[in-house]
C-alpha cells in the first residue's frame, strides 16, 4: 500500500486545503510558503497507473470539496489539493480493465468540506466508475481472491462516514483499521507497529501496518526546504524495509503496509514476497 497515495501531484497555486488550520490558511496566501507545503504535503512521486504496475494494492485517500467552487466535484487533498478523484478512480479503472485478475483496495478515511450532498456525489462516481467490479460487504474471511475471480469483483471501497450504510458496495471504516503512530523516530515507530500487530483483531477486518513517519511542526521547522523525503524517508527506509522483510502474513501477522515513497526502495516487492511464506506453510501442512 502507498500513503496518502494521490499526492504525487498538488497544486500549489490554488487555495490551502479545509484540511489545514486557519493559522496556516493565512501564511499560504504567500506563494513561497505554499511552495515549502508541497515539499511537505508530497509522499509519493508516481501515479496511480504507475503504482499500480510497481505492484501497489492498497490506496490511502484524503478527499475535499473546494470551498466556494460551484457544483460537487471533489478532490484528493494533503495540505494542497490534488487531482480531482474522478479522474483518479478512471485512471485506476483502466488498469483493472487490461488486468481482470487484480484486485485493489479504496480507503477513503478522510473528508473534508463534504455535505451528504458530496458524499452521495461522490459514491455515484465511484459507482460509475468501477460498475460491477465494486465487491459488496462480506464476511472479510470469505474475500479471498478465488471468490474475487468467480465473481468478477476487483474493488473493495472502505469509507470512514457513516453514509457506507446506504450502499452495499460501501465497507465500513472499522473493518480496515490503521492504526498510526505519529512519530519521527524510526525505532518508536517500529515498536508501535510490533505492539499494534500483536492487539490486531484475530477474525473480521482487514489491518494496516503505517510504515510512516510523521513530521512535527519543529521537524518543518528545522528543514523547511529540505522538504519530507529528505528529511525523513530517505535515513529510515532501509530500517524500515529490514522490518517488513522480517515480517510474517496471516492471522495475527502483517496484512498490508503501507510506505510513503515507494519506488525509493524495493518496497511493494519485499511486502509481496511475504506470501511466499505462506505458500511455505500450506506445503509443509499438506
């Protein structure tokens, strides 16, 4: 999985995103100021097409009105706002369509500046977009990608706001929980993310391993035009990567992972091979 996976683009001539404070808001009138947002608002630096043909799964969305534009159109957001999710979920279709076999996940886990008049809005485009692929609500132990293939399903859509309830092809927020661990330490991180694997639910949702640190106002602060990848990503990656390769998948184990940057090291291939290891068990089993 990539993190805050659309912000491999924003654009920073239009207004701060209702994500962001009023403090914020004010200070970004100056364009420079907006310029140092992006070099901290952007995670990721490839598309979602090219995500997808690295190997990338599982997408983290942040998803916005534009105050004070007429209509309903939304866009992704991270501090700046980004494509429209429109044509990212098209993007998206597109890949499924030449690759009838994958299968991805939507997580759509924050809104902003959205009335139920959005929301519907937006869960007609996501309808339009992906039609019947759209996997409705199951037991999360029946999904297994046979049940995909049989029924022709290639998209399940988490969203956190309780409008899921009126749409079948909607999962709930609760069943992809993410727990995060807002911290610029890489070794606090990692021991946040043993601890939270060990409390993950047994049975019934799917889990997110963040893979992630956070910056503080002091860390953008001190580095302002260094920018997040410098900063942050580039020193802890390979800590990171050592702990995903010593990772085990299934029950009470990693179920995906998501990286800021993951083209920056051999990422989405490491986490893939985990399931090498359980093609070992089924073998030793039988």
């Amino acid at each position: 999985g990539s993190h805050d996976s659309f912000s491999y683009w924003v654009d920073e001539k239009s207004p701060v995103g209702p994500d962001q404070v009023t403090a914020i808001k004010r200070l970004a009138r100056i364009s420079l100021v907006r310029k140092i947002m992006k070099k901290w608002s952007v995670t990721q630096n490839l598309t979602f097409k090219e995500q997808l043909e690295g190997g990338i799964r599982y997408f983290d969305l942040r998803v916005s009105s534009k105050p004070g534009e007429i209509g309903q159109e939304i866009y992704f957001i991270h501090g700046l706002f980004g494509i429209k999710v429109w044509d990212g979920l098209k993007e998206m279709n597109s890949f499924l369509e030449q690759h009838p076999k994958e299968v991805i996940f939507l997580d759509f886990n924050h809104f902003y500046a959205m009335d139920d008049s959005h929301h519907h809005f937006l869960i007609k485009r996501i309808r339009s977009a992906f039609e019947s692929k759209l996997c409705c609500v199951e037991c999360v132990e029946y999904v297994t990608l046979l049940y995909m293939w049989e029924k022709k399903h290639q998209v399940l859509i988490f969203y956190h706001h309780p409008l899921y309830q009126e749409y079948p092809f909607l999962w709930p927020g609760n069943k992809m929980p993410a727990p995060w661990a807002n911290t610029t330490n890489v070794h606090k991180l990692l021991q946040f993310l043993e601890t939270t694997l060990g409390e993950r639910s047994r049975y019934g949702t799917f889990h997110v391993s963040q893979a992630i640190l956070t910056p503080r106002v002091k860390t953008i602060a001190r580095h302002l035009i260094r920018g997040l990848k410098n900063t942050l990503v580039h020193r802890n990656l390979p800590m990171i990567l050592n702990w995903v390769k010593a990772q085990k998948p299934g029950v009470m184990g990693v179920n995906i992972i998501t990286s800021d940057f993951v083209e920056l090291v051999d990422f989405a291939a490491t986490v893939i091979a985990l399931n090498d290891l359980l093609l070992e068990e089924d073998e030793s089993a039988t």
